[in-house]
C-alpha cells in the first residue's frame, strides 16, 4: 500500500502557524524531533489535523487502560482494517513500550482468529446466549 500520498506532505517549513502548532505539540509530547507523514498529510486541513491529534491524544493518554494494551489495540484494530501505515507505526509505538515479537505473533495469531469465527458467526447468525447478555 505504500507509495505517492494523495497529497503532497506538508513538511514543518512549509506550514503555516496553526499547523505548526500542532506540529510543535505532536513533537513535544512524544519527545521526538520529527512529525511523521501521517501529520503532514492531514495538515492540509489545520482544522482536521488540530482535531485529530487533539482527540488521539486523549485517547491514548494513561487511564485505566495500560498505554501498551492500548497499543496493542491499536494494531489490532490496524491489521484488521488493512491499514499498513497505522500497523507499522503502531508497532513501532507498541515496541517502543516493550511489546516483544512472541506478543506481537500472538496478538496477531488472536487477531485473525477472532476475525475468522466473527465472520462465520456473522455468516451462521446464531442468537446472542443469555449467559453472554449484561446482568442488570
């Protein structure tokens, strides 16, 4: 999937001062010296860019979840909607918490199971089990 984006890159010199903003935010809190191109293509809309980062921030935050659960989520998610530049960044991240390879094979052995009994349940619609319904 990789190859020419559908917009050019927005790169930091070339931004104006709300996407720069961001891009300073984004820098500071990951404690890196780069935007990557995700960032830059979404900063032909300031608007959206700002949003977007506004609301993974949040979300990715600490909270109840640990933030490499909430990685490993992310790549879950990722791989299963065929998304490789949100995969490869987000394992990046996710190794960067200390996700091993062994976690990441079984994450991903449990991602296509889970993917392949959704589909035949799915397919076979077999009704929701009482036991399986929330109490109360």
């Amino acid at each position: 999937m990789s190859g020419k984006p559908i917009v050019p890159l927005i790169e930091y010199e070339q931004a104006n001062e709300a996407v720069r903003a961001v891009y300073d935010d984004i820098m500071a809190t990951r404690k890196v010296d780069w935007v990557n191109n995700f960032w830059k293509v979404l900063a032909h809309d300031p608007a959206l860019l700002k949003r977007t980062w506004d609301t993974l921030r949040e979300v990715m935050a600490p909270g109840a979840l640990d933030p490499l659960v909430k990685e490993m989520i992310y790549i879950a998610v990722s791989a299963t909607n065929g998304c490789e530049y949100c995969t490869y960044s987000h394992t990046a991240s996710a190794r960067a918490k200390g996700l091993s390879e062994a976690q990441l094979m079984e994450l991903l052995a449990v991602v296509g199971m889970a993917n392949e009994t959704n589909r035949l349940a799915n397919g076979l619609r077999p009704p929701v089990d009482a036991a399986f319904e929330p109490k109360g």
